[in-house]
C-alpha cells in the first residue's frame, strides 16, 4: 500500500489475532447454520483472509493468497464475496472497491465507515440513518443497503 504525503509509521495493533480470527469464523458459520446456509471451504477461506487484514482488502489481493501454493480461480472469489456480502458478515467500501469484516452481525443494518486515507484503516460505526429511511418512504422507494463512507484522517495520521 501506498501513503501519499505521509512521514510517521503506521502501527497496525488492531489486527486480530489467531485466537480472534478462529473465534469469528466459528461465529460465522455458526450464523450460517441458523440461516440454513452453507459455510463452504472457499467462502470460510475468503472469510479468514478478509478477517486476517488489518483494513481494507481488495478481491485481487484475495485471490492471490487464496492458497499457499497460489492464486485462486477469480470466480471462486468473487461468488464467496457475494456470499458473505448478503450474509452481513462482511462489507463492500464501494469508494475503494474493497472489502472488510463486519463486526456487527445484526440482519441487514446499514454501514457507515470511518476511512484514514493515510495509512488506510477502516472503522465501523454505527448510525441512525432515519431521516433517509423516512425520505425513501415518503418517495416509495424500497432500500437495499446504505453505505457511508466518511475520508479523512485517523488520530495516529495527524
Ligand atoms: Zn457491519
Ligand atoms: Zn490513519
Ligand atoms: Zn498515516
């Protein structure tokens, strides 16, 4: 990754553990199971790889370590993403086209991510987005997903 105009180091203690990237995906499939959904091996990999970066991640940086001897079929990739993507457990941070675990796995609640354009950490947050809830029913319009995506500056890059 690149940091434009960026002189300090850039710590990156909020990368989970080992510990804590089992605990989530045993708190994945879990959720799966509930849904009547199937974990597969590739959609749990991609999973662990997502959970595993410490910010952002693009498919293509996915698709690369997809395996220790390889690159993944891109397809694979791309329909696991989707899948994780409707499950909620991770998102897509449409302005980078990349992609972070969720860490609220409360049925389809809206993002908002707080983005460092330094040293490109993400950090959810959750917002009350009831005034555009209200203006999509006064025009019958039906929601998806709402994504926010808030740049600037971590506390570390300033
Ligand atoms: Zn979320
Ligand atoms: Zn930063
Ligand atoms: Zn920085």
């Amino acid at each position: 990754m690149t940091h434009a105009a960026c002189d300090h180091d850039h710590h990156h203690d909020h990368a989970l553990d080992s510990n804590g990237i089992e605990a989530r995906l045993a708190e994945a499939q879990a959720l799966c199971l509930a849904a009547g959904e199937r974990m597969t091996a590739p959609r749990l990999r991609t999973l662990e790889l997502v959970l595993a970066h410490n910010g952002p991640i693009k498919a293509y940086d996915l698709i690369d370590r997809f395996h220790p001897e390889g690159a993944a079929k891109p397809p694979t990739v791309y329909r696991s993403l989707s899948f994780l993507e409707q499950m909620g457990l991770i998102h897509r941070i449409e302005s980078l086209n990349a992609f972070v675990a969720c860490h609220d796995h409360t049925e389809s609640h809206s993002a908002a991510f707080l983005l460092c354009e330094c040293c490109g950490k993400s950090e959810e947050v959750a917002l009350n987005l009831s005034g555009i809830t209200q203006k999509a029913l006064e025009s019958d319009f039906k929601v998806e997903r709402v994504t926010i995506e808030a740049k600037g500056r971590c506390k570390a890059c300033r």
